[in-house]
C-alpha cells in the first residue's frame, strides 16, 4: 500500500492517531523504530533544529523539500508535512505541492496565516481572507497526482476571531477540496470537542507540550472523534532538555562520568541508523 493510501486509511478511522513531530531523519528513524505508524515534519522543528531560529516564516520550500526527502529516504512511514503557508499564493502553492509529492509527501499540511506565518501558539497573528485560502486549497487539489495524497487544511483564526470564525472557515476549506482541517490551539477540552463535533471531515489536533491547547490524552480525543493528534515537538522538546544538562555536566565536570545513564549507548546509535544494513550492502558489493 502507498503511503499516501496508508494514512488516508488511517485518517478514515477516527481513531486519534499519535503522530510525533521530526525535524530531520535521525528523529523520523527513531519514530518508527519506537512503532509509531507515521511522521510530522514539524516546521517549527525544522526551523529550530536547521536554523536555530523561532518558528516565524523563516524557512524555504527548498529546505522543506530536502528535508521531507530526507525522511522518506529514511523511512517506510507516511510522511505529514507542514508546509506553512504553501509558501506564497496559489500560483506558489501549484509549486509546493508539485514538489512536496515529489519528495514522498503523504499529506501536505497548509495554513491561512499571513505571510511570514508564525507559530500557532504565538500572540501576534494574522490571517489571510477566507477567499484567498479558498483558491490555495482548490489549487492544491488540482495539482496533486495521486488523489490519496491528503490536504490538511489549518485555520489559525481561533485566536482572531474566535471559535465559531474558526469552524466556519474549516468548513469552506473543506468544500474548496480540503480533507482533513484543522483549527489550531483551542484553549479547552470543549473547544477540542466542538471542533470534532462540527466538521464533518476528519480533524487534526495539535499538542504543544507549554502551549495553549488542553492534553486530554488519547483515549479522550478518541472518544472526540480526532484522527490525528500531532506531538510536533515533544521529541525535539526532549533533546533540548536532556542535552542542555548533558552538556552543562560536561562543562562543569570535564567528563560524561555523573551523566552516563543519560546518553545512548554506541551499540544503540548505530541500532537506530540501521548501520548493520549499510554494512550488508558494502559487503555485498565488495569486490
């Protein structure tokens, strides 16, 4: 089965799908190495990890696309890739799309923020009008190829104009083509259970671990009627961390000694990057 059909299917069952974030290769390995059944090339992550900069419409349609490549490169699971804005207007958005499925997207994530977009958990957005999300959505449809490659549509408008706004726009983008919507950060269990209740298309949620959305835990989003719940960087989230006091013991102390327990082992390293394939091949082709 194609990826592409794989998460359609998985999308269909309403079954709050836990989806982890990865902003490169190395997390997406760990992902379905830990049995995860697909992957969010999270944007923030992406930005964080690639440039070191906030998530604030920094990075390109190149970086994404080598990235996503990257992953699927990497890895068998279906790839969600967050695409921001689509990068410009419809026209832009005609590109994205060619070049996203290209690099083995299986759903391209966009949204309706005002160029340069920022994260959803940020003050300060703004959103395009509802026409012109419209016409990016409707150029997306026509451009993909394999019509099991799913739109997920995001509305930032929560924070604008209020929840009903929000419902109201997925709702369109959801005639213009869109498959799945998705309403970014509302702020309570019955906010998430609204959204869930009033679209009829399959919903994404969002979880940022310090960010304005409730976690009521999956099996409460399942009761919702969620298909998938997005952790986009609960694993880069705990790299920071963990790395941040490996490094200040290492520092302070001049040595790994006091944090050992806290690193992956070499053995578990090349475990996790599949190096024992890699050694087949070259003694496959050894002369």
């Amino acid at each position: 089965m194609r990826p592409t059909t794989q998460l359609k299917t998985l999308a269909s069952k309403r079954e709050s799908l836990t989806v982890p974030g990865a902003p490169n290769a190395l997390f997406a390995r760990l992902i379905e190495d830990l049995g995860f059944s697909a992957v969010y090339l999270t944007g923030a992550g992406l930005a964080n990890m690639h440039l070191g900069a906030p998530d604030i419409g920094l990075t390109t349609l190149t970086e994404v696309a080598s990235t996503v490549a990257a992953i699927a490169d990497a890895v068998a699971l279906p790839i969600i890739v967050d695409a921001d804005t689509g990068f410009g207007n419809p026209l832009n958005m005609v590109r994205t799309m060619r070049v996203l499925e290209r690099a083995g997207a299986a759903a391209i994530q966009i949204e309706d923020q005002v160029f340069p977009k920022r994260c959803g958990h940020f003050a300060g957005k703004a959103v395009i009008p509802l026409d012109e999300m419209v016409q990016k959505i409707k150029a997306a449809a026509d451009t993909r190829r394999d019509g099991d490659l799913q739109i997920i549509a995001r509305t930032d408008s929560r924070a604008i104009d209020g929840l009903d706004a929000a419902i109201d726009r997925a709702r369109a983008f959801v005639d213009a083509g869109a498959d799945l919507t998705f309403v970014e950060a509302p702020l309570s269990e019955q906010e998430l259970e609204r959204i869930a209740k009033d679209i009829r298309v399959p919903q994404v949620a969002n979880i940022v671990f310090g960010g304005r959305t409730p976690d009521p835990g999956r099996a409460r989003l399942k009761e919702m009627g969620f298909s998938i719940v997005l952790y986009a960087n609960a694993a880069l989230q705990a790299a920071l961390k963990s790395s941040g006091e490996v490094l200040a013991a290492l520092k302070a102390d001049g040595s790994l000694a006091r944090v050992a327990d806290r690193l992956a082992s070499f053995e578990e390293r090349q475990r996790v990057v599949a190096k024992d394939s890699w050694d087949a091949l070259e003694q496959r082709y050894r002369h």
